[in-house]
C-alpha cells in the first residue's frame, strides 16, 4: 500500500516531490523517484511485501523503463513464473506488472488480480491502470499540457485544481487514451441449485480471504461483531494463530459488546478503542482532510473508521475487512422495500458498483490516514461475479426475508447462531456516533446562515448536516467547481 504521482510533459522533479509528500501518510517507510525530461513518477512507500528490497520505483533490466505501484497483486507468483527470461530486480508483487508489460503491452490490466493503480513508464509513453473496482484510488489532471496523476487528490492540488478521478477498469496510454479493460458480469443465473450455490460461496469466499492473508508484516481484521467481519475474520482465524482483531465505539455501543462475544467465539487477541464526543469534534477536521469527500453519511462512518485504523496500527499493519458483503447480499433495511427481483438486482449493482466513491473509499482513506493496508475479501473479483449471478430469492430469504440469507447459510458449521443471525445494524449506529456530526452541524449552522449558503455551493445541500461536511470538505480542498461535481460520485447508502 502506498502513494503514487508523477507527470509526463513538462517535468519538475520538485513539484512531484510535494505531491508525494502530501501524501507520505501512505507510505512513511520509504520514498523513491524516477525521472528524466519527459517524465516523473514516483511513490511514497508502505513496505508489506519484499521489506527490505522492495524499493520503487522499479527499472526493468537496460533501466529504461519504470514502475510504481499502489494495492497488492495477488496472482504474481503464479505470474513471474511466466517471465522466466526476465531478471527479477525484486521480490515485490510490483515488479510483475513491469515484465508482463514487455511482453504483452497495455493488456497487462486484465491479467492483474488484486487491487491497484500502477503507473509505468515504457521508455516511451505514460502507462496507467486501475483495478475493476476502484478498490484503490487514482486521480489526474492536465493542466497546460501535462498529465499528473496521483493516488489522492490532495496529491494532485500542488499541480492543478481541475481534479479527476480515472476511472476504476481502465487502463490509459496517450495513443489510445482511456481503454475499459474488463466487463462486469451482472446476468442472474436462475439454474442455480441452492446447494451447489452454498458450495461454491464456501469455496470462493474462503478462497479470497486465504489469498489476502498474503504479508510479511503483521495482520488483524476489523471486527464488529457484525456478520460481514466476524466472517472474514473467523475464516482468516483459521489459517493465523493469534489474529489480531479491533473494533470501536461509544461507551455502552452494542458493537462494543457484539465484538467482545465474537472475538471471544473465534479466540482472537481483541482490542477495543472507546471515544467520546468531544474526540469526534476534535479529529473531523483531520478526518475531512484524509477522506476527501463531503459526504454526509459517508462522514458519519468515517469517524469510527477513523479511530478503529488509528488503534489497529498499534499492533499490525494490514488490516481485512467486511466491506461490500451489504451490496452484493442484500444487507441493507431499504433493499427489502423492492418488489421484484429485476428491480432488487438492478439496485444491487448498482451499489457495488458506485462503491469506489463512498465505502471503499471511507475504507482506504481511514486506514491510510494511519498508514494501515486494508484489504476487501468480499470484492475479489471472482467473488462479485459470483454474488451477482445469484437470484436474489437465496439473498433476501424466507417469510421473513432475512437478508443475506446464502452468506449466513453458507457458513453455518464455522460461527454460532447468535453471531451468524444477528441484525444489520449501520456501522455508525453500532459504534454510537450515528447523530454526532448532525448535532455539530446545528450548533455551528444557523438557520439563516443556512438560508445564505445553500444556493451558492456547487453540489445539492439539502441539510445543515450537508452543509457542515462540505465546509469541511471546501476549507481544505480548492477544487474548481466542475472538479466538485465530477468527484461527488454518487450518496452513501449506509
């Protein structure tokens, strides 16, 4: 996990080392450059794997060619061994997409599995990629002929305040511009058979959470109590001694409580970090500057995020979580509301796939603020076109329409009833925050100040709990009003 930026065009090694410094909170271990009168690229380093040697950016074997890298590959083993005429500078997970590049151009991307955004110089021309999802995130702008691209926006403000976000399945190169580079599967599979679906669920979920267990430094899993992460961490449980696991919130917060009991269930060695109102008031700020949106509701699950990424980088430094179980199963209290299948399915894709602007990119920033890794088991590739292919009869299930009904099924032998059945609940309703940022917001906003501002914000305020997060957001961000609408994505749902 790290912070990339760099230019092609008109180059200053100084300029890029400000960008990277604004974001070193991604990579405090390490930081490298490389550059020559066409191009800069470089990384702010979060070492995991190959600690010692893995130093990027990474020349190919004549030192003409570069790469720097953001995420984790998970398949680079299976890939290097493709590359048997290559010489291996490092052991990092980094390194394959360089070589493979040689070998097969820009189409590299498809062959990647993991979260990413790599940035890698041909000897000739820019080369940028990002993973399906959007798991990791990368921005750009072109200001006078140059190209910059970083991994956050604030990367990008030393160069220009018309921000971009590339677009998660893409792949970029000047001569071709930006190429889709994978197809999102969405088709319901109506033959499948419950039993077989279960199954199979068992095998890729597990699959997905093993391959993340991937690190040379140590690793632990967010954990609430709730399903989504008292699964993930009790299959990952199964293959680490000692899993480390975390979970915060208020006084008296029933995540508090739940996570206890699960990390009790599993053996973990638990950790809790409790925090108050005043703490909460005291840290937006800070949490405004690393999340980078204006979010309401993304604000509100920020802030245990935030405090949760900052007691886990205590003890480890990759972290897995729950994140996109909600999406792809069902989760939510308000998909019950939709009467058909088509209609459910339509707004199940839908959230997965916005999820790179709002939970994926709470999850990233939180934890990088930190200078944690966090990693989603639930959106392995093959996973979400798994999940998506289900009928949704096997998600929201039975006269009560319990949701994610085949995830609780599917793992009934491995956690007891009172974990595996427990409600949903949203996550700043367990930790207790859920009301603290709308109480700031109508202590600091009056109703005519309201009144005032409402109509001059580039985006849609509909409250003062909006208007106060956008403050926060525009105070630290001075974005071009176009760059505030493109970036707005779509509303967290949660």
């Amino acid at each position: 996990m790290c912070g990339i930026a760099g230019m092609v065009g008109e180059v200053d090694a100084s300029l890029l080392r400000k960008m990277l410094e604004s974001m070193r909170h991604r990579g405090p271990d390490d930081l490298g450059i490389y550059a020559d009168d066409r191009v800069a690229i470089g990384q702010a380093r979060l070492s995991i794997i190959d600690v010692a040697g893995g130093h990027q950016p990474i020349l190919d074997e004549e030192g003409t060619r570069a790469v720097v890298a953001n995420g984790e590959i998970y398949n680079y083993r299976v890939l290097a061994k493709g590359l048997v005429e290559h010489t291996f500078r490092t052991q990092s997970d980094s390194e394959v997409p360089l070589h493979l590049y040689e070998e097969i151009g820009p189409e590299v991307a498809s062959h990647l599995d993991g979260m990413f955004a790599v940035a890698l110089w041909d000897g000739e021309a820019l080369y940028l990629a990002r993973d399906p999802i959007g798991i990791k995130p990368l921005y750009y702008a072109v200001e006078d002929g140059t190209l910059y691209f970083a991994s956050e926006i604030k990367g990008i403000l030393p160069a220009s305040r018309m921000v971009r976000e590339f677009p998660n399945g893409h792949w970029y190169r000047k001569d071709r511009g930006f190429v889709p580079y994978t197809q999102w599967s969405t088709e319901i599979r109506q033959d499948w058979a419950e039993d077989r679906a279960l199954d199979q669920l068992r095998q890729i979920l597990t699959a997905a959470v093993e391959k993340r267990l991937m690190s040379e430094v140590p690793l632990g899993t967010f954990c609430s109590g709730g399903l989504d992460s008292t699964l993930v961490t009790a299959i990952a449980a199964r293959a680490i001694e000692g899993m480390h696991t975390f979970c915060t919130g208020m006084a008296g917060a029933p995540d508090l409580e739940n996570s206890l009991k699960a990390a009790e269930v599993m053996g973990t060695e638990h950790h809790v970090r409790e925090f108050t109102e005043n703490e909460v008031i005291r840290a937006l700020p800070n949490v405004a500057w690393h999340l980078e949106s204006f979010d309401a509701a993304l604000f509100r699950s920020a802030v245990p995020t935030y405090f949760v990424s900052e007691l886990a980088r205590k003890y480890v430094k990759v972290v897995l979580t729950g994140e996109g179980a909600d999406e792809l199963y069902a989760g939510y209290q308000y998909l019950k509301g939709y009467p058909d299948e088509a209609s459910l399915h339509g707004e199940l894709v839908r959230i997965t796939q916005a999820l790179h602007h709002v939970n994926l990119q709470r999850t990233d920033r939180m934890t990088m603020a930190h200078s944690l890794e966090g990693r989603v088991p639930y959106l392995d590739w093959d996973h979400v076109g798994f999940a998506l292919s289900l009928p949704t009869r096997l998600k929201v299930h039975g006269s009560d329409r319990r949701e994610k009904w085949i995830l609780r099924a599917a793992f009934r032998d491995i956690l007891p009833d009172g974990l595996l059945w427990r409600g949903k609940q949203k996550f700043a309703e367990g930790t207790g925050s859920t009301d603290l940022i709308q109480r700031e917001a109508e202590r600091e906003i009056s109703d005519r100040q309201f009144e005032r501002e409402v109509g001059r914000v580039p985006i849609p305020v509909r409250t003062k709990e909006e208007l106060y997060c956008y403050r926060l957001f525009a105070d630290r961000f001075p974005l071009e009003p176009q760059s505030v609408r493109d970036i707005a994505g779509t509303t967290a749902v949660y």
